[in-house]
C-alpha cells in the first residue's frame, strides 16, 4: 500500500528559518521594515538560541521584559532543557545576555501599522510581545506572548494566517468563550481577553494561565476527573455507533480524504471497526481534542489546561484519556508505532475509569485512531513537513492490523 508522500528533506532549523521570515512579515507588513532600515524603531528582538536556529524571539526591551519572556512562556519538558532555559534566563536578567545571544532582528516603521500597535489599542495597555517560532505542522500559527513593562506575563495570542489556523482561532474562540459557562471544577481554562481580525489575520487573545507556578505531581486520578469534568461540560449521550451524530461527520471527514491511498485505506479500517461496533452502546461527550502532557500544568490547587482549539462534542468518552496516553509515549520514545501499539494494548485499564464498557474499550481506542488519522490528512500534515505526518510510518499500519484483528 502506497501510504504517503515521501518525507520532506528539509531540516527543522531550515524550516524555522523560513517561517521566521513568514512570520515577521505577518506581523510587521509594509511599510514597516524588518530589516531595520530608516525610521523610528518600533520593536527589537533577541533570536534565541540565535538565527540559524530559531525558537523564541524576545523583546529587547529591558532586562526584566527579556527574562519574563523565556522564562514565562513555558515548562521545558527535560532538565537539560530546563538547565539551558536558566542560563538564558540568568544571562538576560544580568545583562550578560550578549554573550549568549548574538542575533538580533531590528523593526522600524509607524507602530501604528504594526502588531505591537494593533494590541496596545485593543487591549488599552502598554505592552511588549515575544514571539514563539514553532516546528512545522499544517496548523502552525503565530503564538505570542504578552508582557507588562514591569515584567508580567499577562496574555498570550495566536493568529490565524490561512484557511485551516483561521478556522482552528475562531473555533479556540468559541471553546474558550462557552467553557466559561459550563460550570468546570476540576481544571482552569483560559479566558478571552480580546478576538477579532487585523489585516486579514484572526486575532484571539487569551488571558495567561501561571504555568510557571511550582508544579505538583500529577495523580491519575485528578487527571481523569477533569477529563470527565470536561466530558460531561454539556452532558452525555448513548447509542450505537452507526446511528450517531458523531459517525455521520466522521464518514463525511473521511469521504473528504478519500481521493488519497490513506484515505482509501482508512475508510476501509472504520468501515470495519463500524461493523465490529455492531449493535453495541457507546457514551458520547465534550473532549479537549489535543490533551497533551505539554497543554497542561498541575499545580497543588488546580489542574492547568490550555489549546483548546480542537474541543468537540458528541464523540466517544475516552478519547482524551487515549488521546494524553498516545502523546505521552510518543515524547519519551522515538517509535511511534510502537506507541501506537502500547496505547491500544492499554485501552482496558485507560477507559475504565470513564465508566466505558469493557467490551467496547479496544474499539473505543482504536475509533479514537480513526479520528486522529482523518484529522492528519484533512489538515494536510504529511504535505507540510510534520514529523508524524507521514500516517504510513507508524498509525495506519498499526491501526489496520489491529481492526482485522478484532
């Protein structure tokens, strides 16, 4: 089975560099200069770890701002990390930081025409933004950072630039504004501090949650009560499979993808999955979408979560638990098939705590797969350089051994 398009050649650091450029240009349109030419200044920045590679740009605004910004924009996820982002951290408050980071990126131009204008208006506040430069992914987006003068993360945005980030801003939107509504008490969302669009761009402004505050270990336990918390945010539902609302719009997000050999092979696994599912009950519910181990912060009072632009209801209770577990062993191991494997062969004891029955849990995680994968090549990840874009490498086969398996 052809599987995929063939893997893109070019480097992580190549590609950042790229959308760095992107980005800039984004934020800094005609006639502001992002080469630094002629004008008054309206933003200067420190590329770190420098322009060959970069991942982070700070406004060099002052000491305090600088460090905030590395400092405040998230946990690393190892200690080698965590050790590199202190030495930045200290470099920067100390003054030291032109040792370490050489590459700086000069703005001219009216502030007015500029992002930094846009969000001072809107927000009503003086304001610096720092600027995340991301891996390549189809719903890679501008992510910035808001911080005060005194040095207060206060904000973070995201801007939608084409059809799929516009689409995945208003829909972040729309979560975070209806979440605030619901009455959740096991976990802490964001709020919307501003949405709207400038320059045909989406624009949504969040409030910061204090992900820098000491983190407590994560009980089991808390974590499946706020993935039920969210789960059942509008209530539940039972029914088969086949005579649900969710099977209906994941047969049309598969007939979208159906001109591809993934697409082709997919359909033919949930066709199956489908007929396995039978007359079987399952329960419908909310889920976050993107339930990851770097989306959230467990703190001793509350259970920290962000990105909540793929939030959906009506789908199998579960797919979070699947979801966090599947994410989980792909970041502590380069074999992602094999993640794949030990995820499904975990269902039972990941599923039990959402009250799923215990007949209906492989199929439940293995549906959740489903989704996952139509998700992949409706966004076109393959095509736009993702890592785990290339569904041939390590989900679909998985997925479809598993199904005739059943």
């Amino acid at each position: 089975m052809k599987t995929a398009p063939a893997e893109l050649t070019a480097g992580d650091a190549a590609l950042r560099t790229q959308y760095l450029t992107e980005v800039l240009e984004l934020l800094y349109p005609a006639p502001c200069d992002t080469a630094g030419g002629p004008g008054e200044q309206i933003a200067e920045y420190l590329v770190v770890p420098d322009a060959r590679r970069p991942r982070l740009l700070v406004p060099n605004t002052s000491r305090k701002v600088a460090a905030a910004a590395v400092r405040r924009y998230a946990e690393p996820q190892s200690r080698s990390a965590r050790l590199k982002r202190d030495a930045v951290v200290a470099a920067l408050r100390t003054g030291a930081s032109g040792v370490l980071l050489r590459d700086r990126v000069r703005i001219t131009g009216p502030a007015a025409e500029s992002i930094d204008g846009h969000l001072r208006e809107s927000l009503g506040r003086e304001l610096s933004v720092s600027i995340h430069i991301g891996p390549a992914r189809a719903n890679r987006k501008p992510v910035l950072q808001l911080i005060s003068p005194e040095g207060e993360t206060f904000g973070f945005g995201k801007l939608g630039t084409g059809p799929l980030t516009r689409h995945l801003v208003q829909a972040e939107t729309a979560a975070l504004r209806a979440l605030g509504t619901v009455g959740l008490s096991k976990l802490t969302v964001p709020t919307v501090l501003h949405d709207g669009q400038w320059r045909g761009l989406q624009v949504l402004i969040q409030s910061a949650l204090p992900v820098w505050l000491p983190r407590a270990p994560l009980d089991p336990g808390r974590l499946n009560a706020a993935m039920l918390d969210v789960a059942g945010c509008y209530g539940f539902t039972s029914g088969t499979l086949v005579g649900s609302a969710y099977w209906a719009e994941l047969r049309g997000r598969l007939a979208a993808v159906g001109d591809r050999p993934e697409g082709v092979a997919l359909t033919s696994a949930a066709e199956l999955l489908a007929t396995h599912a039978g007359q079987h009950s399952l329960q419908y519910g909310a889920w976050h979408g993107d339930w990851a181990p770097w989306n959230m912060a467990n703190l001793a009072d509350t259970l920290l979560v962000w990105d909540w632009e793929r939030f959906t209801k009506g789908v199998p209770v579960g797919f979070d638990a699947v979801h966090y577990e599947l994410q989980r062993r792909i970041q502590s191991t380069g074999d992602a098939a094999e993640a794949v494997e030990a995820t499904v062969r975990r269902s039972a004891e990941l599923l039990a705590p959402f009250g799923v029955a215990a007949d209906v849990r492989e199929l439940t995680a293995l549906l959740y797969l489903v989704d996952l994968a139509a998700r992949y090549l409706t966004d076109r990840q393959a095509e736009a350089g993702a890592r785990l874009g290339v569904l041939g490498t390590w989900l679909l086969p998985v997925l479809i051994r598993r199904v005739e398996e059943l």
